[in-house]
C-alpha cells in the first residue's frame, strides 16, 4: 500500500531513481547483517574452545596442589557473583586466645546462634596420633564456656556437640553467617575426580574445608578436610538439586565442547556439555581456518593428532576435562577430521599435518568393501551410510588431488562409484539412507546432491534435490515448553521459523520421527541451494531468527525439542550448527 500510495504521489519515475540510489545502502545493510551472524557464529565456536567462563567466580586460595590438608578459597566476583541467596547465623563457638600443641592452662571462650543451650555441649581433645577426648563441658548462660586447667600433649581440639554425638562446629567456626542455598565441593584430581568433602560458603564470600576429630570410633561426617593426594578443584554447588555453578577445573583437552547445556535443564548434571565429538572438531578446524585462526585450528588439529590411536583412527567423541572417550569408531567423523587437516593445510599452506590426514585415509581404506567400494560404517557395524560416503570421497579426492598418490585417487573413484551404483535409489530417484537402506535421510540428499553437483551429475542432483521437499517444515513456533519431553526453557522468539526436518517417518528405521526443525541440517540444504542459484533467503532468515534467541550468538540445535527414544534432540547451542551456519555464511563452496 505505501509503495502505491507514493506511486500516485510523485510518478514512477522519481520512485525508481530513489530506489536505485537507495540500492547501495540495501546491499550493504543485508551484508552487514551477514557479516554480524557469521561474526556471532565464530566468536561462539571460540568460547566452546576456550577456558569455559562460568557465571559464578570461584578459586582456591590455599592448597591448590596435591598435597592433604585444608582447602579454602573465594567465590563470587563482581562480574560473576553468587545468585541471590540468604544467609543465616550458625551454632558457634569462639575464643580470643590461641592454644598450641601441650598447651597446659584453662580453655574458654564464648558461645552463639544458639536458641536452645540444653541441647548443647562442648568436647575438648587431645590430639595426637588420634583425638583423645579430654573433657566435656557444658555451655553457661551468659554464653560463656570454660574449662578447668587442662594439659594437653597433642593439639587442643575444641568442638560444639549437638545431642551428644554430632559435631557443628569447631572453635571460631561457622562465626560468620554462612549461605543457605549453596556450598562448596572439593575433590582431588589424578586419573579423574574424587570427592573428598564439603565446605560452607561464608558471607563474605570465602570458604574452606576443615579438620574435624574422631568420634565414636569413627570420622565425624559433613564438612571435613580431603584426605587424597590429588590436585584439587572446587566446585560451586546448590544444594536443592545438586547442579553445578561453577568450577576450578579447566579442560585436559584442546577440543571443542560440542554443546552448551543451560543450568536449568536436566540433562545439565550428565556431563555432555563437557563432551567433544570428533566431527564438530573438524567443523571448527574448517570455521576457524576459514576465519584466518591459525592458532585455534592447530590446536584442535594437534590434540587431534595426539589422540590417534595405533591403528590410525579417532575414537567418535572424548571428554574434556577427564580424557574418557566413546571408543566408538564412526567412519564419517574420521572422515571430516581428514578433511579438515587438508582444509588446514591450504589455507595456511602447511603440511604439517599430511601424515596425520594420511593415517586416517589408510585406516578408513581398512573398512572399504571389496565388493561395492563403499566404506563401512564402523569396525563394530554391518552398514554402509551414503553419509559417510560422502564424507569419505570428498576426503579421498582431496587427498589424492595434494599428494598425487593413487592410492588415494582410486579410493576417491572407488567410493564414488559406489554411490552411484549402490546407494542410489533409481525407483524413487534419490539417495538411500544406505546401501539395502531405502530410509529418508535428509543429509543423504542434501549432502548427497552437493556430491552429485561436485562431479557433474547435475541431473541426478535436480532429482535428489526436489526430494528434501518433504523434510520441509513450514511456519512453526520456536518457544519454551516445561514438558520433559521437549524441555526448553532457555531459548525463544517471536514469529514463526521454517526449516527441514532429519527423517521422514517411514516402516523402516523412523516410525514416529519428529517434525523439528534440525538447523545442522538446514543449513546444509542452505548451502546446497547457495551453490545451485536456488534463493534460500527465507530459509537463512529463519535460521538468523533461531540464532538470535542466544544471546552469545550460538544456534540450538533444534527449535523443538525430543527425547522419546530412539531420538534425542534437544534445544542447545551446538557447534555443529553453528559452524555450518559459519562455513556456508562466509563461503557455500568454502568446502566441499
């Protein structure tokens, strides 16, 4: 309507010579809005490489090393301070005087938090190679408490008794209030965590482990000092669930942690946020390649490379922080982990790590059918995934095309053969999920027609291509949902997003598959249609919506999510999506 209304207005002309003027500022809005996505896109990649920042500030600042003792330190900053909590007043009692080891005289002091006295005594021990009880006293109503005169051979130890049997306090302990809602973890660190204890969190913000004595024959249980050689960590903890806030452990190794898990959410204690699969590792190397980051590529390639086992393969994923690894070995994610290492090597013009690419390709050759040429999935498997093909033939081309080894070449053509002989569905005209695996894969033609193009099959590629037409999701909302099956409540927006779903529910292997919006896969539609001229500027403004939702410029992974087996989808920042949305951003045929 305002179009025609200033149509009529001023003539056609004058409305044309605008536009034309205006043009320039259009083009560079829309590229600035590009070039603020991709930006967003690679700086979250580098936070998920980085040393993790936690919203809560914690750090040890006694005993840090591997020694027993006492741990104590500081949480909160004021960039990254404890949440809102309460603090209360503690049972406690204190002393203005200090008693050394066989100290000999009276010990005394005061008494405090306390509504019910009665309920109340205090011990003094001896000790030495254990603690003696020495005497027991009781507390006296101007809240004071005395002993007669006493001579110890070991230390003086001096403790509140509750009902006779449970200690709350040691002298000049728990004097300050302390926090209701959270405390402090310790462990010692070796091979992998150990709990040791427990540790209040005072209202200045410090906390710290304790030595308490032998009671009743045994260790008196709750706040107590570590008893492990062991580098320490501490960990911020809330009481009511268990949920970690902060941490003074730092990653073992440089890997990208594939997802960021809100606190909030249930899976936040399984440890999956500190997780790395292998293939999102290759996606970073590719990004920050891409993005002239020399230093966080070679990172992740190095640790890569230092984690490859004897026979030349990768394992599917590690931990960051223990080093445990899923000794699942995917051939698709080996795959891209060669790839990468070749996308290093031209950007950089190194070939640092050829040898590192070249172990790979020859360990993927071990799972190359004589028959079909097709590489199979995994040691562990009878499958062949056209995915994995394609991942397989572009690093086999790639490789043979830099080191001119025929080894390599053949390979390439080998698999390529394959895909066009046994993973093609000539009935229906597009890719099987597999080979004798007729299920609906989005990425087995999405991926699948970015190979077909890359060769020349561009008639087979028209075909494969109109079959995503029914992944498509059109028009859906993006928005919380308490409900554990699709829990998310971290992320939203307003309006509704399109986009294509993973599989189509069929007979086969996806009874049931859920129409969620998979941004992995979007964007690899997206970067298929970039190269074909298709216009997908609604579809990337639809991803650009969903990124917008985390404020630190990440892409969940799903608007939706699912957690009904035998699929998991959830609504977490992911690096696969959004280094696809980095990679195609800045270039579609940046790869591939």
């Amino acid at each position: 309507m305002t179009r025609q209304f200033v149509i009529k207005k001023i003539g056609i002309v004058v409305v044309v010579c605008m536009m034309l003027q205006m043009l320039p500022y259009f083009m560079k809005s829309s590229q600035a809005t590009v070039n603020a996505n991709a930006t967003s896109s690679l700086n979250w990649l580098k936070k998920q490489l980085d040393a993790p920042v936690y919203p809560v500030a914690v750090s040890i600042t006694s005993n840090n090393g591997t020694s027993v003792g006492i741990v104590s330190g500081t949480v909160g900053t004021t960039n990254a301070p404890l949440p809102t909590h309460t603090l209360q007043t503690n049972p406690n009692i204190k002393s203005t005087q200090s008693y050394p080891n066989q100290y000999s005289g009276v010990v005394s002091g005061t008494w405090g938090g306390i509504t019910n006295r009665s309920d109340y005594s205090i011990y003094v021990f001896d000790e030495t190679d254990i603690a003696y009880k020495k005497v027991e006293v009781t507390l006296n109503a101007n809240g004071t408490w005395s002993t007669g005169s006493l001579t110890f051979n070991g230390k003086p130890v001096v403790a509140l008794v509750k009902n006779n049997n449970t200690v709350v306090g040691l002298l000049n302990e728990f004097v300050k209030k302390t926090v209701v809602e959270y405390e402090v973890y310790t462990f010692a660190k070796s091979d992998a965590l150990y709990y040791q204890t427990k540790a209040p969190i005072y209202e200045d913000g410090t906390f710290s482990t304790r030595k308490v004595p032998i009671f009743n024959g045994q260790d008196i249980t709750g706040y107590t000092t570590p008893d492990s050689v062991g580098t320490k960590v501490v960990q911020v903890v809330r009481k009511s669930d268990g949920k970690v806030l902060s941490t003074s452990e730092l990653p073992r190794l440089d890997l990208i942690r594939s997802y960021y898990i809100p606190l909030e959410d249930s899976h936040n204690t399984l440890g999956v946020d500190r997780r790395s699969w292998i293939y999102d590792d290759a996606l970073a190397v590719i990004a920050f390649s891409l993005a002239g980051d020399q230093t966080r590529a070679n990172k992740i390639l190095q640790q890569l490379q230092n984690l490859k086992n004897p026979d030349g393969s990768l394992y599917f994923s590690y931990d960051t922080f223990s080093n445990d690894f899923d000794n699942k070995k995917r051939s698709g994610a080996i795959a891209w982990v060669g790839y990468a290492a070749l996308q290093y090597e031209k950007k950089f013009s190194s070939t640092t790590y050829r040898g590192f690419a070249t172990s790979l390709a020859d360990y993927l050759l071990t799972l190359q059918s004589p028959t079909t040429g097709s590489i199979k999935g995994g040691p562990d498997v009878a499958w062949y995934s056209t995915e994995h093909n394609v991942d397989s033939y572009f690093f086999f081309r790639d490789l043979g095309q830099l080191s001119g080894n025929a080894t390599y070449q053949n390979a390439a053509t080998a698999v390529k053969n394959a895909l066009l002989g046994s993973h093609w569905n000539t009935t229906e005209q597009r890719f099987n999920q597999g080979i004798n695996d007729p299920s609906g894969s989005l990425d087995a033609n999405s991926w699948g027609s970015i190979f077909l193009e890359s060769i020349g099959r561009h008639d087979l590629a028209v075909t494969a291509t109109a079959y995503l037409n029914n992944f498509k999701v059109n028009n859906v909302p993006f928005v919380k949902s308490s409900d554990l099956n699709k829990y998310n409540m971290t992320y939203e927006i307003l309006g509704l997003v399109s986009g294509y779903k993973p599989y189509l529910p069929d007979n086969n292997d996806y009874v049931n598959a859920p129409s969620v919006i998979w941004t992995e896969g979007t964007w690899g539609v997206i970067n298929l249609f970039e190269r074909q001229g298709t216009n997908a500027t609604a579809l990337k403004q639809s991803m650009y919506d969903i990124q917008s939702a985390d404020p630190t410029g990440g892409t969940v992974y799903t608007n939706e999510g699912y957690a009904p087996l035998p699929y998991e989808f959830y609504v977490w920042p992911s690096v696969a999506a959004s280094a696809w949305a980095y990679i195609t951003i800045y270039n579609p045929t940046s790869i591939w």
